[in-house]
C-alpha cells in the first residue's frame, strides 16, 4: 500500500509517497481501507518535529514514528482479536495510527458509524478539530445553554466547529473572529456577530462573555480577561507557532502562570481521544447541526504540498487527503 513516510525533520521534502507493507493488526483494533483523511496543525508539528517540547515523545534527533495523520474516514477491512463492536465492510470515521495511507489501524474505540448522507470526506474533517472544539467549549470553559460565547479564530479547522457546536450546545450568543474574507460562511454557521481581526475589531468590544475560546492567540490574554463576566472562562487553545522551544505553548503557559492569582478563569486544553464524544459530534453531523467546510480535497501525492499550506495559518476550513 502507498503511504506517506518520512525519516528526517523538516520541511515538506521530507516527506515521501512510498510503497510499504501494512503494519501487523494488533488486539483491539482494526484495519481501515483509508477513504479519506484530514489536516491539523498537529502534522507539520510532527513534520518538523516543532517545538522541542513534543521531541521526548516524537524523537529526539529523527521521528520515531515515520508515518504522519490521525483523522480517518474509511471501510473496516479486518477485525483484530477482542474487537467486538466493529465488522468488516462497517464505514466509519475517529482517530487512526499514520492515516496519510491507503490503509491504517486504528483502536476500535476511537471509531463511530459515519452517520447516513455525511459524505467520507466531511466526517474525516472532525475528529482532532472537532474533540477539541467540544472538550473546550463543554469541559474546559464550562458551556451552559444560554451562555455566551467569543471564539478567536473562527474560520480555521477548530475554530469553524466551535461555532456551530456552540450553537449546538445552546449558546445564547456566538460572537466569531476571523477575517473579512470568511466574515459570510462564518455567520452562516451561526455565529451573532463578526469581529474582522484584520480591522482591529477584537481590540475594541462592548460585550462581555461567559465563555471565550482563544484558538488564534493573536489577542493580549490580559484584556481577553477583562472581557469575562463573572464567573465566566477563558479557554487558550492555540496560536501561532512562535517559539521553537514551546510554540503556541509559550503563549498558553504564560496566561496561565499570569492568570494564576487573579480572578478570572484561565484554562488551557488539550484534546483528549474519546469515543463518547466522537459519538456525539457523530450526533451532530447526522442531525445536520454540526457541518464541515472543507476548503480543498487533494490527493495522497499532495498531502506534502497541502501541509506546508496549512503551517502558514490562513486555510479556511479543513483540507482533506482523498485516497
Ligand atoms: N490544545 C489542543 O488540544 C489543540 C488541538 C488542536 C489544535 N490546536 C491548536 O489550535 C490552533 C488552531 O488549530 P486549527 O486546526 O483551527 O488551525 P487552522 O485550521 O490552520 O487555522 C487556520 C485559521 O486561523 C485563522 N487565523 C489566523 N490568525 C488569526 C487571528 N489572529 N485571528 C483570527 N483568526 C486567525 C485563519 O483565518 P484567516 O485566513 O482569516 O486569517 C485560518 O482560517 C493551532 O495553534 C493548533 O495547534 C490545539
């Protein structure tokens, strides 16, 4: 089977579509046929090996995983043992080992049913951008109906299911930053208000919000606080990936340590696989609550190509890998 494979940090040269043997199916979990992948920011992380701080786990000098992706749709293929919920030929989607492949297992409880007339594509979009999207609004920042709710960065692969999934939850009010080009898609997912970040507009707010959820990291946390009600919680998720040593980290361990004597609520996150929530955003996208914007679909042999797109920060939406 082809799949993507590198040996060596760096750039999108680094990685190569290469032909290789599937890994042996181990207890617990399956084998996909790959239909259809997609893009986070966590692979041109893993591609450069950036920041350091992931480098204990990745590999110090070179990657000790040479395969690359996580979100998969595709075809249940083979079973392994103690796997019971799952059958060959089922369609589903969730979190696999190197989906950037035309096959990859993947543990039989980080997969649901692609629910009836999702396409592959747009349920392989959700898992990492969706789970952290949910853990952040639900878990994190303590959503409650009625809340209201900023997200900074809310055209990106995240930030354009927080929104909706906002909305989902019950959120009272969604105001939404991103820039005027993707003002008009935004606010039909559903968000109130739109904050043109380009045009300075986050910097200047009347509002004030029981839940914030920072995904760009463009805005000083000191008057992201201020903007909270009482009782209200400032959820950082991510930003840019300055900083070779931390990346978007530095930002986030910094709010927190500042944050730590004061008032206001500060939280990070960080997304955590589960199958219940997999299971509800499958809920989601089946009752048509929840959608994914897909920006592009490319092929395998362009996935390199699409990552390095993705690591200079402006795709809107998700960009799928079809195999
Ligand atoms: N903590 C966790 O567990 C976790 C999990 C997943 C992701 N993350 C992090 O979250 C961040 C976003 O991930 P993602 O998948 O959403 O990335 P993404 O899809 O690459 O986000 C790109 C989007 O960000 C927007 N953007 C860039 N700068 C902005 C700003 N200053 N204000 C508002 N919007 C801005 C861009 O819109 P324009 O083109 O309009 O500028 C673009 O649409 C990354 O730093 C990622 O590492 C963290």
């Amino acid at each position: 089977m082809r799949a993507i494979r590198r040996s060596r940090y760096g750039g999108p040269e680094t990685l190569e579509v290469v032909d290789v043997d599937p890994e042996p199916l181990e207890p617990g979990r399956v084998r996909l046929r790959v239909t259809a992948a997609s893009l986070n920011p966590f692979e041109w992380h893993h591609m450069r090996g950036l920041p350091w701080l992931m480098r204990p786990t990745s590999g110090w000098r070179s990657p000790r995983n040479p395969g690359l992706g996580v979100d998969v749709a595709g075809v249940v293929t083979e079973v392994g043992g103690e796997v019971v919920d799952l059958t060959v030929g089922d369609a589903v989607f969730g979190v696999a080992r190197n989906s950037l492949a035309e096959s990859a297992t993947a543990r039989a409880e980080y997969l649901v049913p692609i629910p009836e007339d999702v396409e592959p594509a747009h349920a392989a979009a959700v898992p990492l951008a969706g789970l952290t999207a949910l853990q952040a609004l639900r878990d994190r920042g303590r959503m409650a109906a009625g809340s209201r709710v900023l997200i900074l960065g809310a055209a990106g692969g995240v930030g354009h299911y927080a929104v909706q999934i906002a909305r989902a939850l019950g959120a009272g009010r969604v105001v939404a930053s991103c820039s005027g080009r993707n003002a008009s898609w935004v606010a039909d997912l559903g968000a109130d208000r739109i904050l043109d970040y380009t045009r300075g507009e986050v910097e200047d707010l009347d509002e004030r919000f029981d839940v914030i959820v920072d995904i760009a990291g463009g805005t000083r946390i000191g008057y992201l606080r201020s903007l909270l009600a009482s009782g209200g919680s400032l959820v950082l998720v991510g930003g840019p990936g300055e900083g070779r040593l931390l990346g978007p980290a530095t930002r986030i361990f910094g709010g927190l340590i500042a944050s730590r004597f004061r008032r206001e609520r500060v939280v990070g996150v960080n997304a955590t696989w589960s199958g219940a929530d997999l299971a509800l955003l499958a809920s989601m996208l089946g009752n048509g609550s929840v959608r994914s914007v897909i920006h592009r679909e490319v092929g395998l042999a362009d996935a390199p190509a699409a990552i390095a797109e993705l690591e200079d920060g402006h795709v809107p939406g998700k960009l799928i890998v079809r195999m």
